[in-house]
C-alpha cells in the first residue's frame, strides 16, 4: 500500500503523509508547509481566499491548469499533481509575475487579504493562455473571489492588463507535463492511506472502485469534495473511510454516441458543462452561475446529480431532457430515469455498494424547445431559491410534449407533472400557459428559509414560466 | 486641475505594502510565526436567543484530546464586564445567555483544529425566557439598552396640521455584516514579570489594551498591543475585537503560554455585532414645491443585547438625518432598541447612512406625491448658503458647495436625457423596467465623542537618512500608512522610498483613538506632520547656525537639504552632521481638531469640524416577474478636498460605493424564529462579487480645497462614499413605481432591496402582469 502522496508544490516535489485523508490543502500549506500566503476567509469555498492553481495531465497528457479552493479540498486529492500558491510566483518578492505587477499598478489591493487568492486566479488564466482576457472572461475566472474593499474595478482592469506586461520566465508547459507524467509512472500501486482511524483510497480503476464500495458499502464517495469539505471543515464530521473517484481515468470521459451524451463519474462541472452546452447552449447562464469557477474546477457534475441535493442547479435541467443515470454496483449495471433516483429528501433508489457511474443526457432534438432560469439573491456563486427548468417540442402549435423541473421547490429536484399535465395536447397561448401557472401551485409546496419564502419560490416558478412562455414566443425582452 | 505643488502628496504613490499583498508577504496576525507550545482557543457559544443557565457541563470539554484548559466566567481575575461605554456585556455568560452565540467558555488546546472540536462537547441545560426578536414588538415594550434622545424645534403638530400636503409613512432598513475578509484574531504571549504582548486585529489597540488590563486585574504598562495590518475591518473591529483579544490574553494568562484565537467564519458573524438595522416612522408636511414644512420622525434602532456603541451610531443617526436639506421645524426622536440578538456595533457611516437614508425616503415619498422629479424637490430643501443653512443639532453649515456638486453631477451624468430616455424604455417594455435616482450626501467629520478626536505619532530619522514614523491609527487596507507616509516624506522633502510605517503598538504612541469615523488621515496625519515639523524645526536652526544663512533659506527637498544657495547636503549626510552636533532626531507629534465641542444631553453643537459633499447617480434595470436587477451604470462625484493620494481615495470612493450597495441589495441577515442568525458564512450571506460591478462606473473629484485646515486641504474619504450607494436603492424603487405607473402611489419598498423584495413591492402597486388571477393568490 502507498501512503505517501506525492505531488509538486511550487516545482518542487514533496512526499507526504497526510495528519488525516480529510486533512485539507489549506491546513497543511498554512500549519505544515509554512506558507502563509494562502489564506483561510470562510473554509467553506465560497470567497476564494485560499485560491491556489492546480496542474493535472486530462485524458491527451495535455496540462491544464485550474484554480481551485484550497480550503476544502484534501491534501490526498493532490497526489500525482502539482500546485502553485502565491508565494511560487515570484521567488524572491521583489520580480513581480505580470499579474502581481498589474494588480500592484492598478491599486488592486486594499487590505491584501484576499489578494493572493484574486493573483492565484488570475495566474490560472494566464497559465491557460488567456493573457489578455475580455471583459465577461475576467468576472467568469474571478466569479469564485470576493473583496470587500475595492469594489472590483481596479482587478478588473488589472486583469484587462496584464497581457501588456513582459512575459515572465517560469517552468514551461512540457517541464510541467514531464513531472506530471513521471509522478504518474512512479505510482505503481494506488494510494491507500491509514491514518487516524480514517482510511482512504484512490482506486484507479472502475473495476478497483466498485469492488472497494462493495467491500465498503458505508465509505464516503470523493469526487470533487466540495460539499465533503464543507462536513469536514464546518460541522467537524469525521469520516472513517473515503474512497475517492477522481485517479478513475475511466470515469474522466465524455462520449457523444447516436443517442445521447455520457458523461462519467469523475467529469469536472466545468467540462461536464462545457459538453453539455454544446449539445444545448441554453444552459450557457447556468454553466457560468454554477457555483464559481474553483467549485467547477474541483467539483464533478455526476457529483452534483449524485448528491441528490433538492437545491442541485444541474438536475431541473437534466430531468427535463429525459436524462439516465447509470448505476453500479460490483459488475451489475442499471439504468434509472434520473428523476426515480430521488426519492426523498436526500435518499436515493441506491443500494449499499451501488454508484453513479456516468449520466446519460439524450442528444438533442432540434424541434425541442430549452430554458433553464436560475434565481439567487447574487448572480455569481450563490445557492438557487429556485432553479428551473423547461424542454417543450410543439407541434402546429399545439404542446406536443413538455417537461417542466425545478429545485428549490421541494425535497428534491422534482417534476411539475400536473403544469405539464396542463399543457400538453393544448395550444401554446396565455390561457394553457396561465392554466399551467396554476397548477404549478398543486405540483409544489415549497418552504421559507433565508434564502426564499415559500410565497415568492411559488409566484416565481409561475412567472418563470410565463417567462419562458414569452420568451419562446419572441413576445418581450425578459432579462436584466 | 490646479498643479500640484507638492512632491509627494497629491500623488498616486502605490499602497505602500502592494507589493507584499500581491506576492502573499504581508504578515496578518493568523501569519506571525507561532512560538513554540502556542495553544490554539474556540469559543463555547449559547444556543438560545435568551435563557437561564440551569447547569453547564464542561466534563467532556476538559477531556477531550490536546485540550490544556478551559476557562468560564470565574476563571477571569479581573473585571468581568466590559464595554466601550458602559461595562454591560460579561466577558463570557453570567448566569444566563441573551442571544445566540455569546461565548459561555472559552478552550485552549493543542490545535486550532482539537479546540474546535473540543467546544462543542459542552453540556448545557437552559431554561428559557420570553427574547426580544424583532425591532418593532422590542420598541413596543420600551426596552431598550440606552434611553431614548430628541431634538426638536418649532410647533411640529400645528405646522404639520397646516401642510398644504401631509402624509405619513415608514420603512425598515436591514443591518449589514462588516465581512472584514480576515476574520476576528488575536495571538497573546505572555512575558516576564506579568507583561503581555498581543498581536491584534483591530482598530483599537489602546482599547484592547486596557480590556485585557482591566480583565487581568493589571495596570495598562503590563499590556502592549500591536497591529501591523487587518485584513479589513469596516468597524467590525473598532469595539468588538475585544472577546479575540481579551480570551487570547485570559487563556495565555491561565496557562502561561502562548494562545491563538482565530474565530472561524460562522463564529464570527454568530458572535459579533452588523450595522444597525431599523425602522423609521415619519409625519411630513410639505407645500406645492416639495418644500419640507415639518417633520416629525421616530427613528427605532435595532442595538442587540448591550450598549456597545449604540449610543454614539444613534446620534450620527439623527445628525444626519439632515443629510443635505434644511429643517426648519422638526422633531427627530431615536430609540436605542434593545434585542436578543448580536450587540450591533460599528460599521463605516456609523449611523449616517441610516439617517441620510430616512429623510431621503422622505424626500422621494414627496417628490412621487407631488409628481415631481425627485432631484428637484431634492434642490428645493438643499441648505442655503448664507441662510437657511444651521442644522438641527445648532451647527452653522459653512462649507456648503452641494448646489455646484450636484448641478455638475446632473450635466455630466446626463440626468435629464437619462430620464427621458427610461421613460421611452417603460413604456415600450412589459416585463422589465428601468430606474433613474441622483442622490446628494453631506457628511460630518470627527468623532462625536470630542476627546477621541486627538492623536499622536513618534517620528525617527536614523543617521543614514532612513526614517522611521509610528502612529496612533491603524492599517485596515484604506491606504492610512500610504498617506502618513507621504505627509512626512512631504514634510522632509524626501523620497517616500525612505520613510517606513512601523506597526501599530500600544507603547509607542498610547492612549489612541480607535481608527474609525474616517478621521484616520486628518487626525494621525496632522500628528506625523507635527513630528516631523518639530524635527525639521530643530534641523533648520541646527542649519542656519552652522552654516550661517538665515532659516527661511534652509530648504528640505528632493532629499537634499539647501542650507543658503551655496550649501547643498544630501538628506543622509545632514542628518549624519546634526547627529554628530547633537541634534536630537527624534520627535513626537500631537493633534486636536479646533473649533469642535457637543453636548450629548441636549446633541447640540458643533460636532463635526467640516462636511464631506458627495453625489450619485445610478441606473438600474428590473424584472418584473423575478425581481432580478442590475445597476446599470453609476456616476459619482466626490468632494475629497485636495486628495493626498486620489488612487487610494478613487479605491475607498469605488469599495463604499459598491460595499453600500450591498448593504441595500443582496446582503440580507436572516435570523429564524429562535433568534438564530441563519445567514452567517459566505454560502447563505452575499456580499458583491465581481459582477455586480458596473462597466459603467464614473468617479469624479468634485475641485474643492477644505475651508478648515486639514492636513494639505484633504477631506476623508472614508464613510462619505457608502451612502452614495442609496442612489442605487431609489433608482431600483423609481423602477418598481414606474411598474406600477400609477401616478402618487408609493411602493412600499423595504432594504435590503433583494429580488423578493422588489417583486413584492412591484405587486403592491402593480396588477400582475395582465395575468389573470392565479389560483394561489399571495401577496
């Protein structure tokens, strides 16, 4: 068994026993590392101050480069990668990274406390190519920072600058490619890691995995931990075996066949979201509201459906274009409409042992037509009141067939059967359309809580499909 | 512009720690490198809103892995009760608990992580009593932490009862979380012969120091605090980083060795005090113009469980309640509501944005009755210039350039043109509407507590030229040591490059003020420039003796000294040669503001020594069906005297604008039926982030000097720019009434304005959009 995670920090290469396989990144560049750069604001993932860049080979060897939160993700996760924080940018403080000396030069910090984390998502963009971003591409990459003293300008234009600085010099994309692939070659066997009474395994196999769950039936699935980390780091829950899914190369893959678009297990949001929008560019908005960019770039969206979470953005949609889930369990397979996967408030038609191996989304129908509308008190990064979701295909007019979904409305992502009920076989006009309105009232009882009455999630689904209602028919402009 | 004749001030000079911000160098407290057997502390927190502990059980607590002790009450050799004011609020729970998530016992353990962990093994058994939840029922029942203040002049009933127009009308203003983005801190390390040293975040090192002293039982010389740089405070961490820094000091005290105590996010916002929210009542006569007749308002202020600074945020309140209009016949009552919630404390504006926001909504409630646009009722009630201009706490406006600011903001944001334009867009679209506001701010300057506005700096310059300057105030991330520095380096006619800004401590300059109430620059500012002027007194007589010209002709610039026109030494080597003759190179500075005084019995005075102008112009675009919005462009134009560093003043213009405007929109406090803050960590609390920041954000300097003599003819910049944001809130409200399109109808719009909201409001005055009637109606 090997114990020891090995992954490049700053390009230097560490091996390491982790203090738990739930120790986080953070906790261990902060309290093992000595690098104080990186900093703690919420340890919940959401301001962005601990950003750190994360380097991992995808499925061609190529390198990409990710920012990610370093507060709930594992140290384990790390192992066969390579990060950066921000004291790797600039070796001796004073040479500044051109993102450094564009923050510097435009007053970009106040109090500096969550620069380091801004500088580290700018460093991603640049790593990646995008040394002179837009406008849009800037707020998508900084959507998961928050600064509460500039009010954002002075980053943005540092970042709409930085492209004018003089290239610095630094490991190249092949030097960073060879450690990836040598760190890869020298792992001969998975990790496997005990550690305070808490067991840990990365399997790099499907077949690996499934065995261990069956053996584990009570082990916690890892994949991006972005809602594991919060267990650990806000409600102190201790796990005593985890299994994570993402050394699976198997379950890392999107695959367009005649009929739909698979999409496994181990898929980030980002790219998971990036296939699916291809198929459907409705889900554009709702792709770039999905949390922020760390959360996509660490998070899984089979993790997303998986987790069963009644306010999940990305099931409404997948429930309303008809998407399967498949599940597995040792070597039996089986498929379920995604929608019979929730039972409950978070329970599931899963048995002890059995697994989201991939969803299934069917390829698209060009008569059909999609929205997805997302509402939150803040438009980036923040949790839906209700998030919806519509695939309606008309024929001469008439509802021919329509699937209407929405989270936040009940326990579960869940369908509007008796609004679609009141649709179908009708003519797509105001009286089917407010007649759906009403039974949307029959369809859900949603709750109050900080973040929605029940009264405004109600009112809301209604007008949302009224919106999608006006916005199908071309009949008024819609959106702030 | 004018030229500058200055070097250094007047000069975009960068932060002075960028460079250590952008490469992760600069060192907060959580960063100080940890001495050897450092214990790490978490607070036990109450569960209940207001309740009697029967029993507290701290076995498990004690017993659990790393912990090396726990600490209550009785365990606190000094003074158990603290506060800024009045000594209300117990170090940890006496006998029974008055909000969710005051500290009952604090543990110090191995690993930040072990104490965690170790907090919440406690086994407490509470009986509960009635809480206070809600502003309104609180003020019903006349309880309140402070007693009620008013001023009022004229016969309000009778010049009420003439009108021509009256109405009556009220709104609720939610609080605000300072989401300082370093949470709460301290690291104490006791020393020899009872001495302990703590690295704090806060705005007030002095206050600190003297609650750790008093919780000690020792005298304040046993204490030293320092603070290099917060990572924000906003006033998050002018009164209430005591509970950080005094546990820190009790824990290290009881165990001899040294403690960290870093409050992790939901701790922090369950324990600590927001922005006060409230509620106004108003009565308001007025005549065809808009002209204000009389004003009656009852202003309820939402202050927690204690004093803390309430009392001093409700008379800012009430001071400007004015904002830029004159009263001629008004009463202005203020109550200081007492509540089981988190003690609500400061937070930039300290009171003003919430007056400025009640005689505003006033404002716009007449102009809507009237049929008038706003801006012009709002220029009807401006204060006059050589008349109509003493405000109602008795203080003669003198510096009043608000007509020429806003009439230059109404050109260059295009109001009228704007306004047309959004009268087309309304009435050519359904769903989405837009709104058009221009909101004027006048602010005060200066502690209304008249001792704080003092402070005190100590100035070294070392044989090599090199120059060292401590002062009172404290780096938060507003660009105070930038300034500070550039006042001495302007001071010495040296290059900024040489002077460097030591961390605040308690022993070297004492007694401060708190860094607050946007005086920072104005107060330490004149105290470095008063050392360094003493300094260079002494230098220039050292001069003009020794090299025999006259001291007018001895001249500090571009680091050299001109002795005469023949003499001309480098900075260092002077310095070099007044050392060698003895000459001491070292100084203390001081500062009092002039002219101020006020007496808080009858709030009549002169307060402020001089007002900040601003104005704001926003443009919103709503969704009548969701609430959804969208500022869509905002000008502002800002009064900051003569800038020291326009830069650093541009970044605190831009950061209140947008920090306000999450005050009035996203950022909602949520607390459940219990009394339970439901809103405390970043996932359910949602301050801007980077979209919410318009493409189209104008900030202009309005060219101005300071009538008073401030340090170079600035102005702060500080709290001003933050109510510039209720242009946003009154534009998302033009948009909800032009929605409604009922002429003289009033949306009854609360803040914050979220998505909920505003539809709610769009349907109080608004049929639904030509939906028939829903089979579920609410609303």
């Amino acid at each position: 068994m090997r114990q020891t995670v090995s992954f490049y920090l700053n390009g230097v290469l560490q091996h390491v026993v982790p203090a738990s396989p739930t120790q986080t990144v953070l906790q261990y560049l902060r309290e093992q590392a000595g690098l104080v750069g990186t900093k703690e604001g919420c340890a919940e993932g959401d301001c962005g101050a601990c950003t750190v860049t994360e380097a991992a080979l995808d499925a061609h060897d190529n390198v990409s480069f990710r920012a990610i939160n370093a507060c709930i993700r594992f140290l384990p996760t790390l192992d066969g990668r390579a990060i950066w924080t921000v004291e790797g940018l600039s070796a001796d403080g004073q040479a500044l990274h051109p993102v450094q000396q564009a923050m510097v030069d435009h007053h970009g910090s106040q109090c500096g406390f969550c620069t380091p984390g801004f500088v580290m998502s700018l460093y991603t963009m640049y790593c990646n190519g995008k040394v002179r971003p837009v406008r849009e591409e800037v707020l998508d990459h900084l959507s998961g920072n928050l600064c509460r003293c500039t009010g954002y300008r002075p980053i943005i234009d540092a970042a709409l600058d930085m492209g004018n600085y003089p290239a610095p010099e630094g490991a190249t994309m092949a030097q960073v490619q060879g450690w990836l692939k040598a760190l890869r070659d020298a792992a001969t066997e998975p990790l496997a890691i005990t550690e305070s009474a808490q067991r840990y395994w990365a399997p790099c196999s499907a077949d690996q995995l499934a065995d261990l769950f069956l053996a584990h039936p009570d082990a916690t699935l890892l994949a991006g931990g972005t809602d594991v980390g919060l267990m650990v780091t806000k409600q102190l829950k201790v796990f005593p075996k985890v299994i994570y899914l993402g050394n699976v190369a198997e379950l890392d893959v999107i695959r367009r066949d005649e009929t739909s678009l698979y999409i496994g297990a181990a898929v980030l949001l980002n790219e998971g979201y990036e296939a699916l929008v291809r198929e459907y560019p409705e889900a554009h908005e709702l792709w770039k509201r999905f949390a922020s960019m760390p959360i996509r770039n660490s998070g899984t969206l089979v993790g997303n459906v998986a987790n069963g979470s009644p306010i999940g953005d990305s099931a409404p949609l997948l429930i309303a274009l008809q998407t399967r889930v498949v599940l597995r369990k040792g070597n039996a397979r089986r498929e379920l409409p995604l929608e019979d996967l929730y039972l409950d408030y978070r329970k599931q038609d899963r048995e002890p042992g059995e697994f989201v191996e991939a969803i299934k989304v069917p390829l698209r129908d060009p008569a059909l037509k999609v929205a997805t509308y997302k509402l939150s008190k803040r438009f980036d990064q923040d949790i839906s009141a209700v998030c919806s979701a519509y695939a309606l295909r008309l024929e001469n007019g008439q509802v021919a067939s329509v699937r209407i979904a929405h989270g936040g409305m009940a326990a579960t992502s869940k369908r509007a059967t008796e609004a679609e009920a009141a649709l179908v076989g009708k003519s797509f006009d105001e009286s089917a359309v407010t007649a759906a309105m009403a039974a949307l009232a029959a369809d859900y009882q949603p709750l109050s809580d900080m973040r929605a009455t029940s009264e405004y999630r109600l009112q809301t689904a209604q007008n949302l499909l009224y919106r999608f209602y006006l916005e199908t028919t071309g009949a008024a402009a819609t959106r702030v | 512009m004018t030229q500058n004749k200055y070097q250094t001030v007047g000069t975009s000079v960068k932060h002075e720690s960028a460079h250590l911000h952008v490469t992760g160098r600069a060192q907060y407290t959580d960063d100080i490198p940890e001495v050897q057997g450092t214990l790490h502390a978490a607070f036990g927190l109450s569960e209940r809103a207001h309740a009697r502990i029967v029993s507290m059980d701290l076995t498990a607590v004690r017993a659990a892995p790393g912990v090396v002790a726990v600490i209550t009450l009785d365990d606190v050799p000094g003074e158990k009760y603290v506060g800024p004011v009045i000594a209300d609020e117990p170090v940890f729970a006496d006998g029974k608990v008055d909000y969710v998530g005051q500290p009952l016992f604090a543990v110090a353990a191995t690993s930040h992580d072990l104490a965690r962990r170790a907090a919440r093994l406690a086994k407490v058994e509470y009986e509960n009593l009635e809480p206070l939840l809600d502003i309104k029922s609180a003020a019903d029942k006349q309880a309140y932490v402070l007693p009620p203040a008013r001023i009022s002049k004229g016969n309000v009933p009778e010049t009420l009862a003439q009108g021509p127009h009256r109405h009556q009308g009220s709104f609720y203003c939610g609080g605000q979380e300072q989401f300082y983005l370093e949470g709460q801190v301290a690291y104490a390390l006791p020393g020899e012969n009872a001495e302990m040293q703590v690295f704090c975040s806060t705005q007030h090192p002095s206050e600190m120091q003297f609650i750790i002293a008093h919780a000690l039982h020792q005298p304040a010389h046993t204490v030293k605090v320092q603070c290099r740089r917060m990572g924000g405070g906003f006033g998050g961490k002018e009164s209430q980083s005591w509970p950080f820094a005094a546990v820190a000091a009790l824990l290290a005290h009881h165990t001899g060795r040294p403690v960290k105590l870093r409050a992790d996010r939901d701790d922090d916002f369950m324990m600590t005090g927001k922005r006060h929210d409230f509620r106004v009542e108003y009565d308001v006569a007025y005549d065809d113009d808009g002209l204000i007749k009389a004003i009656k308002f009852e202003q309820q202020l939402r202050c927690g469980y204690s004093a803390d600074l309430s009392g001093a945020v409700a008379d800012r309140q009430v001071f400007h309640t004015d904002n830029t209009y004159f009263l001629e016949t008004f009463d202005i009552l203020s109550l200081r509501v007492k509540t089981n919630t988190q003690s609500n404390t400061a937070f930039r504006g300290f009171g003003g944005p919430q007056g400025i926001m009640a005689i505003e909504y006033v404002i716009e409630d007449i102009a809507r009755r009237l049929g008038k646009d706003p801006l012009d009722v709002r220029r009807r009630n401006f204060y006059g210039k050589t008349e109509r201009n003493v405000t109602p706490y008795q203080m003669t406006v003198e510096d009043n350039v608000i007509h020429e600011l806003v009439d230059q903001l109404e050109q260059t944001a295009e109001y009228r043109r704007r306004r047309e334009d959004i009268t087309r867009f309304n009435a050519q679209n359904q769903v989405l509407k837009k709104g058009l506001a221009l909101v004027p701010v006048k602010f005060g300057i200066s502690f209304t507590a008249t001792h704080l506005n003092q402070a005190g700096a100590l100035l070294h310059i070392y044989t090599d030229g090199s120059v060292l300057i401590n002062h009172g105030g404290t780096e938060m991330g507003q660009g105070l040591n930038t300034k500070v520095a550039q006042v001495v380096a302007e001071e010495l006619g040296i290059g900024i490059e040489h002077v460097r800004v030591s961390a605040t401590d308690t022993s070297k300059v004492s007694n401060t003020s708190a860094t607050a109430a946007s005086s920072g620059t104005d107060l330490n500012g004149k105290a470095a420039q008063d050392a360094a002027r003493k300094i260079k007194a002494v230098l220039v007589a050292y001069a003009a003796d020794h090299y025999g010209c006259d001291t007018a002709d001895v001249v500090f610039r571009s680091n050299q000294v001109h002795c005469g026109e023949r003499v001309i030494l480098p900075f260092a080597k002077f310095v070099q040669e007044a050392y060698n003759a003895r000459v001491p190179l070292w100084s203390s500075g001081f500062y009092r503001t002039p002219k101020i005084h006020y007496d808080f019995k009858t709030l009549t005075g002169r307060p402020f020594y001089y007002f900040v102008y601003g104005a704001a112009c926003a443009e919103v675009i709503i969704d009548t069906l969701t609430g959804e919005n969208r500022l869509v462009r905002a000008d502002v134009l800002y009064d900051a005297g003569r800038p020291i560093n326009p830069a650093v003043d541009i970044g605190q213009i831009e950061g209140g604008f947008i920090q306000g405007m999450g005050w009035l929109t996203t950022e909602e406090l949520w607390w459940n039926k219990d009394g339970r803050l439901m809103t405390h960590a970043p996932s359910t609390y949602k301050i801007p982030s980077i979209s919410d920041c318009p493409e189209a954000l104008n900030v202009a300097f309005f060219s101005n000097g300071n009538v008073e003599n401030s340090v170079y003819q600035s102005k702060a910049v500080g709290e001003p720019p933050l109510p510039l944001a209720l242009s946003v809130f009154f534009a998302i409200r033009d948009a909800v009434h032009a929605a409604g399109n009922q002429p003289g109808t009033l949306a009854p719009l609360d803040a914050p304005a979220t998505a909920e909201q505003i539809l709610r409001a769009v349907h109080a005055v608004a049929p639904r959009l030509k939906l028939p009637e829903l089979a579920t109606e609410h609303g």
